[in-house]
C-alpha cells in the first residue's frame, strides 16, 4: 500500500504545489475564508469527492468511503457498512502579517500572509483526499475531512464546528492532524505522545490608584508600584526554578508559563495617573492546574493592590485547552510514518508551549497532532511561523500528502 501512495503522492506533486500558491496568494482571515472555502469545494469536486460546505460559515467537511469487502462480509453495496471513520483536519485561515518574501505567489492582499503554514495544511489534505479516494476500493471504513476555519482567533473554528456537530453523523473514532515546522528538514515528520502543546489564556489586569502630582507623593497612590509588584509577585510564584535547558517552570511537573508583554499607564513625567493596564498570557498542559492557577493569580493580585491601598480587576478570558496526544494512536502513527519514511526521517518532539485549537478536537476523541518538517537550510527556508519571511520547501507537500493517507490507512485497518 505503502508503494501506492508514494506512487500517487509522487504524481500530484505539480498540481498539488499550483494548489498551494493559489493558497497561498490569496490568504483571507479567521471566519473570512469564503474564496478559501470555495476554492477548497471547488478542487473535492473536481476530484469527485462529495462534501458539504457553509459549516461555521466557510468550514467544510467531506467523506470518503472505501469499497473494500472484509472478511466478516461487509459489502459495498450499502447493505451493510463498516462503521470505522476516522477524521483528518486542516486549517485554511491566515494571519494579519505583511508577506516580506519575494515569490511568484507572494501574498496579493495587502496585510495579510499565510504565516503560519495553513495554505500548506489545506493543500496537503486535498492531495491526501485525492489519494485516498484514488485508493477507495482498497479499504473499508471511512475517512471525514475536515476544513476548518478561524484557528488562529478565538474562540477557535474547531470549537465552533464542534458545536455544529461535526464529529457526528458518522462519528470518528479518532483524529489527525499535522502541523508545519520549518525546524524540521522537509521529507522528516516528528511525533510526540502525551503531553504535547499548551492551553493559551489572555490575562487583562486593570490596577487601580489615585492619580496626581508627581511632586506631591502624600496625596496619590501610584499605581505603577502597585503594578511592579504584582507582575513580580506573580513571576516569584510561577516562573520561579525553571532549568537552564527549559523554557517554562514546572508545578508538580506539569509545564507553565506566565508572561506579561504590555503595559499601559497614561501618566508622565510629573503626573501619577490613577491606573495602569496590563496584558499577558498563561500556559499550561493540566486543565486542573489551570483552573487552580487562574484562582491563586487573581487572589495574590487582589491582595497585593489592597496592601498597597489600590485596588484591581483581573480578567481571564479562556483560550484554547491543552493538547495532548493519545499514546496509542501516536505510536500507530508514528510506526506508520516510519514505514513510510524511514526510521531515520522519523523524530520524537519537544513540548512546546505554544497552543492550537486542534486541542478542542483532542478533548473529544484521541487524537494525534504530529509535525511537518518544511525547512531546507541549503535553500534558506528557516524563518519561523508568524514571520514575515515564513516560506516552505514545497517538497513537503509530496511528503505531507502522502504521509498522512499512509498512517490514515493503517489506523484504519488496526481497527
């Protein structure tokens, strides 16, 4: 089978690639997808797959059934149908970046890039799709496609489609999904199971004073000070310890982040103004812990500004969860992949503390979200998602079509 799908992988290439740099010139925004989503309909169509559209607005999600009769006698003639589905996911929104790279397909719309790599997922999974309905008669069960909108804004198109039902009417008994890194050489794929990317809050805090002269410090509250010691206050309490090799602390061995990137006070030289706003983000792999966390950040704060004769508002607005992968179905995937590439173009993963919305899938179903690599040092294709420099060495898009219609199938089968 294996052989097949290098074969069919092998051939889309050309098509697959003009796919991807339409794509990627024109990326539309988080729930503005509608050229993406009509685009993205208009190739299943050509392919022959059937699918339904307009979920969230320009989500889509596709089915395609094999046709294989297995030995308990499940036929194809509708009868009697394997119920094994399993569900494979990409995303198609871009990012409010302004593209620096000069390329045939750079971004045609002003302010806005595929920076992220979703112009590569949505490609990938359309060849994918093309392979496995090519391959139809050679499995049974199903397979549902799954093109999401709006992952990079919250509160997540995968929330939302979710809530529409798209994991029922067949329900999948897992899913996948990939993501591109271009720290990974293309042709590689890395895996992790377990733990694997953070839950992502917004925090808002508004510390309150009494604003006034800056030369007369008996009749204000400066709430600046209050500030400084609640942001150290809160970094002594959950940044403390790390290790020179990690990035984040750890609380009873779970990884956590908490940072703080603005701050606001509209005073000056000589004025004390009477608050000052700040903004961070907290990181996470246990929701438990997150809960407790959010709890133990808004009392230090409280208590601090009230020692301090201010007081505060702290505001948590909940992102995406944690996401973690399920052990068995990763090291399916990963032997799969194995099987596919090589040992030796097979990696184990760092945590990272980044988040996706992914996640919401993977609190519903087991799940594996495994990496792309899309990197090439020897072209220069290095710079990091969420740049203005973001490329990929389109080889990837072969090995990204083929890989993921290789371990789909075999997970398929181990059903």
């Amino acid at each position: 089978m294996n052989e097949a799908i290098r074969k069919l992988a092998k051939e889309q290439v050309p098509e697959i690639i003009r796919i991807r740099r339409h794509l990627h010139a024109n990326p539309e925004l988080s729930f503005k997808e509608f050229k993406t989503s009509a685009f993205i309909s208009e190739q299943l169509s050509r392919f022959g797959i059937p699918h339904q559209t307009g979920i969230v607005g320009t989500g889509i999600c596709a089915i395609i059934e094999g046709t294989k009769v297995s030995s308990d006698g499940l036929s194809p003639d509708g009868k009697k149908k394997s119920t094994k589905v399993i569900a494979l996911r990409a995303d198609m929104d871009a990012l409010p970046i302004e593209e620096k790279n000069k390329v045939p397909y750079a971004s045609k719309n002003p302010g806005v890039m595929h920076a992220c790599g979703h112009d590569v997922h949505s490609a990938s999974l359309l060849g994918t799709a093309r392979i496995l309905y090519q391959l139809r008669n050679e499995f049974e069960g199903s397979i549902k496609l799954i093109f999401q909108p709006g992952e990079e804004l919250l509160p997540g198109g995968a929330s939302l489609m979710i809530k529409e039902g798209v994991l029922e009417n067949p329900k999948p008994l897992l899913i996948l999904g990939q993501h591109v890194q271009t720290s990974i050489e293309a042709g590689k794929a890395g895996f992790r199971s377990g733990m694997y990317m953070a839950s992502t809050d917004e925090l808002y805090l508004t510390v309150k004073g009494r604003g006034g002269h800056a030369a007369m410090p008996d009749t204000y509250v400066n709430p600046l000070l209050i500030a400084s010691e609640i942001l150290l206050a809160l970094d002594k309490e959950f940044m403390s310890g790390r290790a020179k090799d990690k990035p984040y602390a750890t609380h009873d061995g779970i990884p956590t982040v908490l940072a703080f990137g603005k701050i606001t006070g509209a005073g000056a030289t000589n004025v004390i103004p009477d608050e000052v706003k700040i903004e961070g983000t907290f990181r996470t792999m246990n929701e438990k812990w997150r809960k407790q966390a959010h709890e133990k950040m808004k009392t230090l704060a409280h208590r601090i500004a009230q020692e301090q004769k201010g007081s505060c508002e702290f505001i948590i607005a909940d992102g995406y969860p944690s996401l973690a992968n399920d052990a068995r179905i990763t090291a399916s995937a990963k032997a799969a992949a194995i099987a596919y590439l090589g040992a030796e173009n097979t990696q184990e993963l760092d945590i990272r503390m980044t988040g996706e919305d992914f996640s919401f899938y993977s609190h519903h179903l087991p799940a594996c979200f495994y990496r792309l690599g899309t990197g090439n040092k020897s072209k220069g294709i290095v710079s990091g998602v969420h740049t203005g420099t973001f490329d990929i060495d389109e080889n990837a898009l072969e090995t990204g079509s083929g890989l993921m219609a290789a371990i789909a199938l075999e997970l398929l089968k181990a059903l």
